[in-house]
C-alpha cells in the first residue's frame, strides 16, 4: 500500500496546529499535567499533539499525534521487531488515516500517566533505542526465568 506524500504532517500543517495549542492552553482547555510532555513532544521534528487528556476525568488517558513520513517509517516500518500496539504500559496504540492526515493514538490506564508519557517521548525522541532496550530487558528476563 502507497500513501499519499499529502497525508504525512507538513510544516505548515504543524504550525497551524502548535497555534490552536497556544489558545487551548491560554484558555485553560488543556491538562496541566499534560503541558510539560507536550511542549517536549512538539519540539520533536515531524510530531505535532492534535488532542490529550491525562485520564483524570476517566480511566483512560490518551495522545493523539499527526506524524511526518519520516516519523511513520521509523516506527512502523525498519527499525523494531515490536508491534507498537503490544508495548507497555499502553493499553492500546494505533494509527489512522481518517482525517487525511497520519495519526498515532496512544491509551493508557489513569494510574499510568507518567510511565506512559516517558514512554512515548522515549519512543517519539529515539525509537531505534527504545525498542533495543526492550528486546535487551527480554533477553535478560529470558536468563532469569528459562523455558521448561
């Protein structure tokens, strides 16, 4: 399957995004828990945060982010044998076309937050060596607690 070049976050697109941010946070709209991770995550090339709740209001939390091309094939396409959807501690971690643009969305139980949020910046920041890390934790939990 081809993807359209049009349907990956442009420059544009992002700084018509980080300004609608600017009001929602002056308005109060946005989780205050939220504001550090999200000023982070939108200095990140190719990611802008499209909509966020902490998961103080319900059980879940969650991040929805548009991602460049650049952004989509290192972490859905060359440098992970993981699926993301499967990582810890997300409950549930997808991506969509809908709005024309790439979305990732990441879940997370309320009680989670912080572990999530340090996850996905992780992830955003070097996901070559977030999933190095992860497969390195597996062998070695593999060492400790050897197959029968």
């Amino acid at each position: 399957m081809i993807i359209p070049d049009e349907y990956f976050l442009s420059d544009k697109f992002k700084t018509n995004e980080l300004a609608k941010l600017e009001l929602e946070i002056e308005k109060g709209y946005v989780d205050k828990e939220m504001i550090p991770y999200l000023e982070k995550i939108n200095k990140l090339p190719g990611i802008v945060s499209l909509f966020c709740c902490c998961g103080h209001t319900k059980d879940n939390g969650n991040l929805l982010l548009a991602i460049s091309q650049e952004v989509f094939k290192n972490l859905y396409s060359e440098n992970h044998n993981y699926p993301i959807s499967s990582l810890p501690p997300f409950d549930h971690v997808s991506i969509d076309f809908f709005t024309e643009i790439c979305r990732i969305n990441f879940t997370w139980r309320a009680k989670n937050f912080k572990a999530s949020m340090n996850a996905i910046l992780e992830i955003l920041a070097d996901g070559k060596a977030y999933f190095d890390k992860l497969h390195d934790m597996k062998d070695e939990w593999l060492k400790i607690h050897p197959k029968s």
